[in-house]
C-alpha cells in the first residue's frame, strides 16, 4: 500500500491542481503495464516479482494504420522484476507477451527502467521520484519499436486518501512517430481506505498529443479504471480494476490484474 505521509492537504491539492491544469498531449499508456506509480522505491535488497495480466473484452478490430494487431480480446501478460538497490534506487526489468483473438501467445518486447526518488532524509512534504524507460517491442505490437520514457513521480497520503501524479513524456525512437516532440501522457491516482486492508481508487490514464500540437478531441484517448487494492502483507501487492475509454480512441473496456511478491532481507 502507498507510504503514508503526514498531512498538508492544501499542497496536495495545488500539485493536483498544477498537474491538471498543464497542457495534456501524448501518447497513450500501452496496454502491457496498466499502473500508476507512486513514489517509493523498492527497500535495498529486495526483489520485487510482479505479474501484470489483462484482458481487453472490447477494443480494436482491425489492424491500426500501421499494421499492429488487434487489440480486441486480446490477452496481455508482463513479468516486471525490480530489485532495490540502496534507499533511493531500484532497476526494473519488463518481459511482454500477448495473446491476439484467435492467435497463441507470443513475445512482444523487452524494457528497463532504472528510478531514483529524495530520500525521506530531505523532508520533503510529498514523496517524489523519477523513473526513466527504454526498450523494444516487435513492429506488429507497436509501430514504434524503440522507445523512451520519463516518468516524474509526485505522491502524497493525506489520512486515509492518496494521491499520485505521473505527468509522463514519452519518445519514439525508431517508427512512424520518431520524427515527432515528445508526448505528454498525464497519470493520476486517487485513492480512499475504506480499511486497513482495503483501499478504493480511481485510476485515470490521458493521450492527447505532443507537447507541441493537441490531437484532435476524437483521437485523444482518456481512460478510467475503478480499483481495488488490498493490503495482504508487506510480502504482497493487489491491484485488480475494470475501465473504460472516455473518448473514441483507446480501448472502450479491459480488465487488469496485478499481482506482486517481494523477497528479500525483512520481507515475511
């Protein structure tokens, strides 16, 4: 479960402000890794072994402009192992795979994404991180095989409600979309514990263009998920939601899973 942090409510409330207020445009968080980050970093020494799955009842039928697969019932699995190096740092490894409608499961890509956050030592009133990605992904998955992403972080634990921001930039590298700015991807979770085991949240993911030009409102994507965290224990993470698109691009329903284990020094 997020880190608790103590209150400042009305700083909250101005980065969320600030975060929504910016300009919203880029490209759409893949269908792979459906997860808003919060701002801790995996403890030193400890390894982080999570399955990411969902499913995608109604999506995209045809091919895109592109070439890349349907995405309509299609089956994404990720592996995501992390393991903490120090106090402020983790490296994360991503092995994708999917399975299209009427298709066997195969390899899609590989990433790696190395983050740092402020220690707690620095005080500051809201946790902070940073989380850089690059990988690879077969053309047929994504038009743009190569890829970079930077991720700022920015959460907070306000009594029982939890906020966190990822205003993410995203950079083609090698595709149809090399040649263009970079894409701007805003991430928000807010979250509500209804117990000590149980946390409630909504989840939003936003596409809308580059930092440069807005899509078209048709083509822009905004996702909502409804979620359920559940704290099994400091060994275990849970994240399971249903959502929907907003707008006519994107996915208009997926049912993710999450599911974590944590090894490692102090971890039962």
């Amino acid at each position: 479960m997020p880190r608790r942090f103590r209150p400042s409510i009305v700083l909250a409330l101005a980065v969320l402000t600030t975060i929504l207020a910016t300009p919203r445009t880029a490209a759409a968080q893949e269908n792979y890794e459906i997860q808003v980050y919060g701002s801790e970093t995996i403890p030193r020494g400890v390894t982080m072994f999570e399955l990411h799955s969902n499913y995608t009842i109604k999506g995209r039928r045809g091919l895109s402009e592109f070439g890349e697969l349907p995405t309509y019932h299609a089956w994404h699995e990720t592996v995501e192992i992390t393991h903490g190096f120090n106090d402020w740092s983790e490296l994360g490894f991503y092995w994708f795979t999917a399975k299209p409608d009427n298709r066997s499961f195969e390899w899609v890509g590989t990433h790696i994404r190395p983050r740092v956050r402020a220690p707690e030592s620095w005080g500051w009133p809201v946790g902070v991180s940073i989380s850089q990605e690059i990988g690879y992904a077969r053309a047929r998955y994504s038009a743009d095989t190569w890829t970079y992403e930077l991720r700022p972080i920015i959460d907070k634990q306000i009594d029982r409600w939890y906020v966190s921001l990822n205003p993410v930039l995203s950079k083609s590298l090698r595709g149809p979309n090399a040649n263009k700015a970079f894409d701007f991807g805003p991430n928000v979770d807010v979250g509500y514990d209804v117990t000590k085991r149980v946390n409630l949240a909504i989840e939003y993911y936003g596409a809308t263009g580059t930092i440069r030009r807005n899509d078209p409102i048709a083509e822009e994507q905004h996702q909502l998920f409804g979620v359920v965290n559940l704290d099994l224990g400091p060994a275990w993470e849970f994240n399971f939601g249903y959502g929907t698109a907003l707008t006519a691009g994107g996915d208009k329903s997926i049912v993710k899973l999450i599911l974590g284990r944590r090894v490692g020094p102090k971890i039962k």
